[in-house]
C-alpha cells in the first residue's frame, strides 16, 4: 500500500491533513478529506501514476471538501460518506460553508456508506467506523493489514484529556 499525507492550505483554518491511499498494483487510488488545492492532490495522483477510484470525507466540514468538487470533476472519482452525513453534505450549518464564505457543495454522494460496511481500493480493504461526535455522521477508515485508522476530525492533536 502507498500512503501519501499531504497538508493542505484550506479556505477556512489554514490546515487539514488529505490522505492518498494507494495500490500500487492494481493502480488505484483513494482521496481521503480533499480540503483544497486541487491541483496539487491531482500532481501527486500522476506522480503515482495511478487512478482515482474514490474520494471519501471523513465529515462534511467546510475545511475537508474545499477540492471535493473540482477533484470529482476532474476525475470522476465516486464520492463516499457515511449515510447520515450524507444529509449534512448539503446543510450549509453543518458544513459551516455559510458561516465561513465557502461555496455550498452542489453534487450528491455517489453511495454511501455504513459503520461495518468494507471499501476496496485495488486489494486494499478498508472498514468503515461510525464515529459520531464531531459531527453526527462522522466515520474513520480502518485499514486492518497495515494497522492504520484515518480519523478525520474524530481525534484532534492536543485535545485528549485523561480523567
């Protein structure tokens, strides 16, 4: 598997960790929180010489989807989230796009997803993790064979607090 972190400079928070998960193999691709500039997620896409398949939001917050449809249209990479935040997609108050002078996002998932539902990315399998709190719908990716979890916003650097 390729796991590539790329810190992308978003509209809102200056910040937000994008993940590019790949087969090498099976040359597919997996965008993980696209929360801006697109064209440097699409330039690390071709130097990895592989094919977007799907792009997947941890939660519909504004500073998570800034790319999300200039990225899709480029692509045609499906869009995946969990069911519940599928509805929050299109809520300018969860999505925060109305308080923070981002554009509201136009297009629909093209499936979505449940806690216990598996995603493949080439021979990559992914297990989706409802993980409300953040936001309602929110959900992490557990990649079993390389005992790794994309969390989103589910875990914040500095925020755990031990009672």
């Amino acid at each position: 598997m390729i796991l590539k972190i790329l810190k992308i400079e978003n509209p809102v928070s200056s910040y937000t960790n994008c993940y590019i998960i790949a087969d090498e193999k099976k040359q597919e691709a997996m965008v993980i929180d696209p929360a801006g500039e697109c064209e440097r997620i699409l330039e690390m896409l071709n130097i990895l010489k592989v094919n977007l398949k799907y792009i997947y939001l941890t939660h519909c917050h504004s500073d998570h989807i800034g790319a999300l449809e200039e990225l899709r249209a480029k692509t045609g990479a499906k869009l995946l989230l969990h069911r519940i935040e599928n509805e929050n997609l299109k809520n300018p108050e969860v999505t925060l796009t109305s308080n923070l002078g981002v554009s509201n996002i136009e297009i629909e998932a093209d499936a979505r997803v449940d806690d216990g539902d598996f995603l493949h990315v080439g021979d990559i399998e992914i297990k989706v993790i409802h993980t409300p709190g953040h936001t309602n719908g929110g959900s992490s990716l557990y990649i079993e064979k390389e005992k790794v979890v994309f969390t989103g916003d589910t875990l914040f650097k500095g925020t755990y607090r031990k009672i």
